[in-house]
C-alpha cells in the first residue's frame, strides 16, 4: 500500500496575497497557472484594470475559485463612493481599497452593505515618508504618529481593515478600534531581495509577527525564475 500524502503546510494558506502588477489579463492567467494551488489570493490594481482586471477578477473567483483583492484606492464625494462600491460589491470580491478619508470610508461601508465584500483604509502609501508628506502638505508629526491616528478614524468610521506598511502594523493593532479587524500589509520584502519603490518594510514573518492578517507581495514572485517556488518560501517562513 503506497505511504499516505505528506499534508502541504503551505497549500490554501490565504495569508499571502501575490500582486498581479502585471501588464494584462494573459499575463495574469499566466502566473497564476504557474503558482498553481500555492496561492489563493490575488491582488489585482489600477495598472491591471486597463488591460482587463475586472475580468480576471471574476475568472479568478468564478472558475479558479481564488480570493481577489481589488486595490482600486477609491477617493471621490461620497454618492459616488456609495455607487461604485455598490457596484463592485456585486463581483463577489473579498476586499477593496478606499482612501481612510471618513466622508470615503462612511460612504463606502453603505455601498458594500448587505455583502461580503471587506472594505480596507488607505492609511499613507508605503512608498511615502516624511518628506514626501511634507510635499503634499500633510500636518506635521511623525509618520507613524499619523498612520496610527488615520487608521482609527477609519476603523471607527466603519472600515473593516486597514492598509499599512508592516513597520506600524503592530501599533495599529493594538487601537482598540482594530479589535476583529482586518491588517493588510504591502511593503514586504523577503531578505535579500530588493526594496524598489517601498520605504517602509519588513519581512513577511516580520509582517505578521507585528500584527498583519495578510501580507502582499508582487515582484518578488513574479519577478523569480521560479514564481511558485519563490512564493512557497515566503510562505514557509511564516510563523
């Protein structure tokens, strides 16, 4: 009698999500064949959506039967948040992103009512410090002073997570208002690889030992000889 299946410790585990930042929707296809049962949840952005995102959005979720995070970062007056967070709402998608704004927020949880859909808050960019703040005209404090304020108001606002890089993870998590709340952290990057245009980062167990849910990740996978492998790594190394 053949030995019974070893169990895969990393197959089904939704706590990656890989960014599929890539030009159009073959391309998407393509890397999400390579990584196969490795992965199950997808991020698909604004550099997507012109080449066909939302229809991979919903083959994806339709026939490949993987989660999808929509990162749109929605901002606009608050009837037309509600209208198209309606709208999307009905795609059966897991999370989008708005802007943490309160009037966006308010109006997006009214838009997503009644579905399953997660709507996440854009604290700042993690590509973003202190300087570049600066230069939009943000208040003055310290970066994560900011972050932390940003993400409560959101989450008491009706958000049901929060972007943000892994470096305030844990101080968000400890808000009261993050309590049964979502963490989604971009800005993580496996060591040795390279930063590119994050300035806020830690490793992916790093991530989560701070506090974060999920962690994304995008060129590091798609850009490896071996997406699948790259990604069962980052995957093995969580805690």
């Amino acid at each position: 009698m053949p030995a019974p299946a070893k169990p895969d410790p990393v197959k089904d585990d939704d706590r990656l999500i890989v960014a599929l930042d890539l030009p159009d929707v073959l391309a998407g296809l393509e890397l999400v064949q390579r990584l196969g049962n490795t992965v199950s949840f997808y991020k698909i952005g604004l550099g997507m959506l012109t080449g066909g995102g939302l229809a991979l959005a919903r083959e994806l979720k339709d026939e490949l039967g993987k989660r999808v995070f929509l990162d749109l970062k929605l901002f606009d007056i608050g009837a037309t948040i509600e209208k198209a967070v309606r709208g999307l709402a009905g795609l059966d998608l897991d999370f989008l992103t708005v802007h943490g704004d309160p009037h966006v927020v308010r109006a997006a949880a009214q838009g997503k009512a009644g579905s399953d859909l997660k709507i996440l808050a854009v604290t700042f960019l993690t590509s973003l410090d202190r300087a570049d703040l600066d230069a939009g005209l943000i208040r003055a404090g310290e970066l994560a002073d900011l972050v932390r304020e940003r993400a409560a108001n959101a989450l008491a606002d009706g958000a049901d997570g929060v972007i943000a890089s892994p470096q305030e993870a844990a101080l968000i998590r400890a808000l009261p208002e993050a309590k049964g709340k979502l963490i989604v952290t971009p800005g993580v990057r496996p060591a040795g690889t390279a930063l590119h245009d994050q300035k806020r980062v830690m490793t992916p167990a790093q991530a989560i030992q701070a506090g974060a849910d999920h962690i994304v990740v995008g060129r590091p996978v798609w850009q490896a000889d071996d997406p699948a492998t790259a990604a069962r790594a980052i995957l093995s190394e969580l805690p």
